[in-house]
C-alpha cells in the first residue's frame, strides 16, 4: 500500500500526523523534512533568547522518537524537487518515492526586502532552529540590534531581546506598533512598556541601505536618517511555500489553494499550515494549524469532515504589555469602540448591528480573552 506522504515537519506536518494515528494506527505514513525533524515550537524562536533556551533546548523531542512514537517512516534532511501528479511521485534528493495522498505542510520562508548597502546580505531572519542558532552566536557580540519590522514577531523579538539586555530599535513604516492586528489606540499601548526595557521605536521609515563599519553596521533609512547597530534582524513577515506545488500545476494564489477538507485542485493532495490559503484565508497561527489538522486527519481516513474555525483570539507574547486580539478583516465594516481603559486597553469592534465581531485587549485587559471570545458573533 502506498503511504500517504506528508512534506513539513513542523506544526502543522506533526499536529496532523498525531491526529490521524489517534483514528487510525496502521495506515502507512511518511514524513518528508527539509531539516532534522526533530519536534519543536516554532513560536517559542521569538522569545527564547531572553529565557536562557539553547537550540537543543527547544526540541521538545528529537526526530527518531517522534517516528518510533507516530509509527511512520521520517525522512530527515531530505529535499522534494518536484511533484509528478500523474503518476503519483515526488522526485526528492532520497530518490524517488510514491505516494497515495500527498500533504504539503511545508510552511513560510521570511520575506526578504531588497536592500541596497555591501553588508545587506548580513541581515538576519529566525525561522527555524538553524536559524536560531546562527542568532544566537552572533548575538555573543552584539549589544545593539535593530529589528525591521513592528508587528506581532517583530514586537515578540524587541520584547525578549529587550529584556535580556541589548539596545534594540524598531523599525516599521507604520505609525504604531502591530498595525496589521491592532486598531491604533491598542497599537499605541505598547510604545511606553517596550520603551522603558530599552526598545526605541521609529516608525514611518523603513531600511534603505546596510553598510559595513568598523563597528557593526549603518542602517541608511528611508527617510534620510542614519542608525548603527551590531545586528540587523528582519521581522517582515512570512511568504507562504508555493513555488512546488505552482511547478506542479495546482491553484496557487498567496497560498496553495485548498478547499474546507483542505484538498487543492488535485484530489490527491492536500495543504494546511503556514503554506495553505483554506477558503480565501491564510492563518499562520497555532489554533488555527491544530484545528485544520484534526479535521484533514478526519478527511485522510475516510470521514467526510470539513474544517470548521471557532474564534481563536491571538497571543501576542511581549510580556512588558501583554496582547490579545481577535482580529477582523481589513475591509471589515464597523467601528473600534473603547470598552475599558487604565493599565491597558479593552476595544471591541461592532458592526452596523451592534455586535461585536473582534475585539483588542492589552495590558491588563489580555487576561480577559476567554471571556471576550464568547461574546462574539459570526461577522
């Protein structure tokens, strides 16, 4: 029998393998992984630093146990070259391997901006343990860091890195912080917390140019300013991991285009996680993986499930000023109301109807999630 072959190690490639080996233990699986496929939370690269977490201290378990444990082939440090659909291939760097269904959980690479400058080829970026390790051994001689990027990563690592000692600076050309999840008056709510641990902020300005010096690097900004820094860190964003399955010939938009089973335009295959646009959406947080997962578990053996995503407020995790918020749409219709203010904001937005269709919550107020969620209704 030909195994279903899942490709991505992370969240989402695990998160579904264990769902579908709690409804079914003998069909065969195997999993493909670009890197070691040892088991780790990918969220926690953002704020580990501060918290003493080595590389290998991150990995909850290492790639062998998770396959004795799952039951399934691991294949480590192997790379997919192509999708043959027709015949049901993929071409990898372990050979030629076949399979029944196909998932693609293959996640995001981080975007990168196109910088001018000889040293913009130094400009970091975390999105995996070897990435994390490269950031942490060049932190040892490190003592000032300018992040690009003010939103939710970006904030998470000003936080952390912030609070462990170094001089950081923020650098985003939107007004206020987490502009992409926050209306305004939250954003602004973090400017003075994350200030007092050592984070400047400089907003309305992006990095034009990195250049070399005798002693770090020299940020040229958009806006004609200067600022030195021992490390540069992108936290722009994430692209999803389409380019396989475009070669492939599936619909792909910002995502691989997958329906409420999470199958694409081939019957065959399947994607879910940072790589997948589920019905329009792409979700790259945690709830919405594992609730993708377990219904595509639910789907691979046989049942006809669809995904179905509850509200799933999210964490920002910037302990100086706690975040939580259940965001809406940009072309939402309604209003951001005030609900509470004090050390923190509580917000609601309301449609033409009055109902509360997301909320924002920070300082004091991020506590308050659970409760805030019940009280949504359908947008």
């Amino acid at each position: 029998m030909k195994p279903i072959i899942v490709l991505g190690s992370g969240l989402a490639g695990y998160t579904l393998v264990r769902e579908l080996r709690k409804l079914n233990r003998e069909i065969p699986i195997t999993l493909v992984s670009q890197d070691s496929g040892d088991y780790y939370s990918k969220p926690m690269l953002s704020n580990a630093f501060a918290q003493g977490k080595t590389p290998a201290g991150l990995v909850l378990t290492a790639a062998e146990a998770m396959a004795k444990q799952l039951n399934i082939t691991l294949l480590a440090n192997c790379r997919v070259n192509a999708i043959h659909r027709l015949s049901k291939q993929l071409d990898t760097s372990a050979g030629t391997l076949e399979y029944d269904r196909l998932v693609l959980a293959a996640g995001a690479d981080p975007i990168r901006i196109p910088l001018q400058g000889d040293a913009a080829d130094a400009v970091l970026s975390v999105n995996d343990l070897t990435d994390y390790a490269h950031f942490r051994d060049t932190l040892e001689t490190a003592t000032s860091i300018a992040i690009m990027g003010g939103g939710l990563i970006g904030c998470e690592f000003a936080n952390d890195l912030a609070a462990a000692g170094f001089k950081v600076t923020v650098i985003d050309p939107a007004p206020y912080p987490l502009a992409g999840l926050l209306p305004e008056q939250a954003g602004r709510q973090l400017l003075e917390p994350l200030s007092k641990i050592g984070v400047t902020w400089r907003f309305g300005t992006a990095v034009h140019s990195m250049d070399s010096s005798d002693t770090g690097y020299v940020l040229t900004l958009t806006d004609g300013t200067t600022l030195h820094a021992d490390l540069a860190l992108s936290a722009v964003g994430l692209r999803p991991r389409i380019q396989l399955a475009r070669d492939a010939g599936l619909d792909v938009n910002r995502g691989v285009k997958v329906d409420e089973q999470l199958r694409s335009s081939d019957e065959a295959i399947f994607a879910l996680g940072d790589c997948a646009e589920i019905t329009g959406r792409i979700l790259p947080y945690v709830l919405p993986i594992m609730q993708a997962g377990r219904a595509l578990a639910k789907v691979l053996n046989g049942e006809d499930a669809r995904v179905v995503f509850p509200y799933m407020p999210v964490v920002v995790k910037t302990p100086a000023h706690p975040v939580a918020v259940s965001p809406v749409a940009r072309d939402a219709t309604g209003s951001w109301q005030v609900l509470a203010s004090g050390q923190g904001i509580k917000m609601g937005f309301f449609n033409a109807q009055n109902e509360m269709t997301g909320f924002a919550m920070t300082g004091e107020f991020a506590a308050e999630r659970n409760e805030m969620t019940k009280l949504l209704v359908a947008a």
